[in-house]
C-alpha cells in the first residue's frame, strides 16, 4: 500500500437548503490503495459523503482533494428501472461518454472479476438480483476508477458471491470506500474505519478491523456515559447548594450566584452520548381469514446454462405453512415468486380471493410517483381509518413531512420499511418475501422475525441471509438446485 494521501477532507462543511447540517469542519483523509470502511448512525450523512466525493456535491466550506484528479466510480445499491430494457452491453456503454472500441473486450474481462456469466444480449430487468449486484459492481470497475465507492454491495449476493466479493477486494490494489451492515463481510478485508459522528457532525478516523473499531467505538461511548453521569451528580449537588445558599443574605448569595454560573459551565461540558439508531417499533401482520390450498406448485422452471428446464414439484401450502425457496443467484427464484403474484405461471396458482402481500427485493409493487401517504391509503383495508394508518405508519418510522414525499425521493431503506407498512395495512392471507433484510437496517431486523414468526397465514420466503433465515419458523423447503 502506497503512503500516498488520494483522499483528503480539510475543514469541509456541508448542509442542505433547509439548513440541515451534515458535516461541520469535518477532516480525514484516506490513502492509496487502503480498504475503508464508512459508518454512522441512519441520517448521519454516509451517502452524502459519497456524493462529495463523487463531486455532484460541492461543500459550503472547506476543500476536498482527489490526488492527481484520480477517477471515481460508485456501485449504486439498485439499478434504475429506466436501464431495464437496456441489455447488459447497453448498460456498460451508458457508463461512457464515448464508448471504447475495445468495449466487449472489457466486459468480458470486468464480468469474470466480479464472476457473472450472463449473455451480453441479455435485458438488465430479466437478471436475477444477485446477477444485478454484481452487474452494478462490474460496471463500476469497466471504468478504471482510482477511488472505487460501494453501497450496500452484498445486497442480493448468495454466499458463493459475497465470498468471491471479499476475495475481489482483497486482492484489488486501488482504493475502496464501502457502506454496508454485514459486519462479517467488513471485517474480512477493512483495515480502517470512518465514522460520521451525527451529533458533531465531524468524521472520526479508526485503523484496525472492523470488529475491533466497533468495539473501540463502543467503549468509547461507555467512557462519554460515566462521564456524564458523574457531571450530572455534580450538577445536582451544585443546584441543591446554590438553592440553599440563595436564599441566605450577603456573602452567601454571591457563592450561590458564582456556583450557579460555575453549574451552567458543566452542563455545557456535558457530551451528547451517541444513542443508537431508533428502531421500529414492534407490529403484527393480521391474516386474511381464509382456509384451503392457499397456493399449489406444480411444475417450476428452473435455469441451467443459461436456458429454463421445466420440473416437476408438489407443493401445497394452507395457513400456516412456511416455504423457503433456495438456490444460488440465476436460478430462477426471484422470477418465479414474480410470476405466481402476477398469475402468469402455468405450474403454480393462488386461490381466488386471497389477498397477498408481496415484499419485491427491487420494490416492483411501488408506484415511484406516488406519494408515501397515497401508497399506503391504497393499500387500507375496510375499518382502519386515516389516524391508525398514520399511527402504523409511525411505527416504521415513516411520519411528518415524509408522508407527503413521493416514492422516488425515498432512501432504499426508506422503501422497505414503507413496504412493512403496507404488509400491516394489507391485511393478507399470503406474504411472500423476496430478500426482505435488503437495505433494512440491522437493528431492525429482530423486530421483523418477530413479527414474520407471530403472521398465522401462508408465507414463500427467498433469502441469502443465514442469521435471518435460522430465526424464522419454516416448516418446508424447495431447493432450486437440487430439482
């Protein structure tokens, strides 16, 4: 690793027209070739930071420094729905102003780094969302970049492809910033931290692995905790005198006016802890009151090389019953819990009159244009009205001003909980769960087994996240791969 700085922040101040600070004189800088990891609390200003970076920000005060113009290259945690139709040469050529003639030399060479083996002909929007994670990833290395920004990069992955990522970075010699909550996959290659303290709004700079910042930082706000608890014994005890004193004559009440003023000077010592993120609070989905074969699976198409091979399966879910679909990224999962919500499968139905709940890892069941108020309304069930809608929708930290946002303006772990949302308001007798831990805050996560294991319909779950999956009650399998 060169000792070269390629990175740099210098007293670098940032807020946004409604005056909400992000940064205040903030500094660190990053060097050639290091592995970093970026953390801070929800609504800290992580992709903001990416976005200075990336110079679609310009700071209010302050300079950012890229050492001799290094290029910079960030790997979205989505792809656009408007790039759907695109196929995957066409989404590595709108990377470019002026596409290089040696184009498809170095898709080729970009997909095996990232090991996505996929016909370059082929539509983005038919990929799978493990497919599509790494196309986002390979798209950011065609372009060569210095500085390479990854957000949220294990999204989607299966095991096979969150180790290969980690095997990616490890191996690659230029420098990487990376958000993410998968601490296990941090851990494997971070060798520094930058941490976005959103009560200060400076940027704390930690060398280590990731698990041993964690702990530094953890132990740190226990030493910011006891201090203040001693400030604030003090603080009693300098009150209760300045009380008793105050109302003494003479030179009594001069010692409470000093000790009064000696009183505000610590409160003001005092540390705003860091407290952590706010979590949703606890909910339950309420089932539709319907008996019967909730859903049959007769046949699956399942893909090998490329090409889709009928099989033939038996499965019959009522209430209570809980299906897990597995199978490595490309299979076919995501497409068929898609074609059995749409009705377009010929091997597998849903009873009539079911209301289903369908959680899409791309968010597909979102309308972009509406507004989270309206999208949520649509969705109300007969006998909750306005003020309990709004009441769920506070549970998930979804109020005030946000209601009147469209969907577009929505952070991806903004969706998902809006998603959560509606689930509540549905009222369905089947839920089916396309990768629901996506961009969701790991604090959050606790909650929603809760709730999933308390749902007493039908549920389809897809997932590549183990710790989840272990938590959740199933009751049957269907492994793509082995059919």
């Amino acid at each position: 690793m060169s000792n070269e700085v390629i990175l740099r922040f210098e007293d670098v101040t940032f807020e946004y027209l409604h005056k909400k600070p992000i940064l205040n004189e903030a500094s660190f800088s990053v060097r050639t070739g290091s592995k970093i990891t970026l953390m801070g609390q929800n609504g800290a200003g992580k992709s903001t930071l990416f976005a200075l970076i990336k110079g679609e920000l310009k700071p209010k005060k302050g300079k950012i420094s890229i050492t001799n113009g290094a290029s910079i290259a960030a790997a979205q945690q989505v792809i656009l729905r408007s790039d759907f139709s695109k196929t995957v040469e066409e989404y590595f050529a709108s990377s470019f102003e002026i596409v290089p003639s040696n184009l498809k030399s170095e898709i080729s060479k970009v997909m095996e780094a990232v090991n996505l083996a996929v016909p370059t002909d082929r539509p983005v929007g038919e990929l799978s969302g493990g497919q599509q994670a790494r196309l986002l990833l390979a798209n950011a290395l065609i372009q060569k970049p210095g500085i390479l920004l990854l957000d949220e990069p294990t999204n989607n992955l299966d095991k096979a492809g969150i180790d290969h990522l980690i095997e990616f970075l490890v191996m690659y010699e230029k420098t990487v910033i990376v958000i993410s909550h998968d601490a296990d996959f941090l851990n494997c290659f971070t060798d520094g931290v930058l941490y976005l303290d959103v009560f200060t709004k400076k940027i704390e700079t930690y060398v280590g692995d990731y698990y041993s910042v964690v702990e530094e930082i953890e132990n740190r706000i226990e030493r910011e905790r006891k201090k203040n608890a001693q400030l604030e014994k003090l603080i009693k005890d300098r009150k209760e005198k300045v009380n008793f004193f105050s109302h003494k004559g003479g030179k009594m009440r001069k010692l409470a006016k000093k000790m009064s003023e000696q009183t505000t000077e610590l409160e003001e010592n005092k540390i705003e802890v860091r407290k952590e993120d706010k979590t949703i609070r606890d909910f339950t989905i309420p089932t539709q009151d319907i008996f019967g074969d909730i859903v049959t699976i007769n046949q699956v198409k399942v893909i090998h090389n490329h090409e889709p091979v009928i099989k033939v399966v038996e499965k019959v879910l009522k209430k209570g019953s809980r299906l897990l679909i597995s199978g490595p990224n490309g299979i076919g999962k995501s497409t068929l819990l898609r074609a059995l919500v749409s009705g377009e499968s010929e091997g597998a139905k849903i009873m009539d009159g079911v209301r289903v709940g369908y959680y899409s890892q791309d968010f597909s069941t979102l309308d972009y244009e509406q507004t989270v108020f309206d999208s949520l309304q649509s969705v109300v069930t007969e006998g909750t009205d306005v003020q309990q809608m709004r009441a769920i929708a506070a549970g998930f930290l979804i109020t005030g001003d946000l209601m009147n946002h469209k969907i577009l303006h929505l952070s991806e772990g903004q969706k998902g909980l809006l998603s959560f949302a509606r689930l509540v308001l549905m009222q369905p007798g089947l839920l089916v769960f396309d990768e629901p831990t996506n961009h969701i805050n790991f604090r959050h996560i606790p909650v929603i087994i809760k709730a999933i294991n308390k749902y007493e319909g039908a549920m389809i779950l897809i997932s590549h996240m183990p710790e989840f999956v272990q938590e959740i009650k199933i009751n049957d399998y269907l492994d793509l791969s082995k059919l």
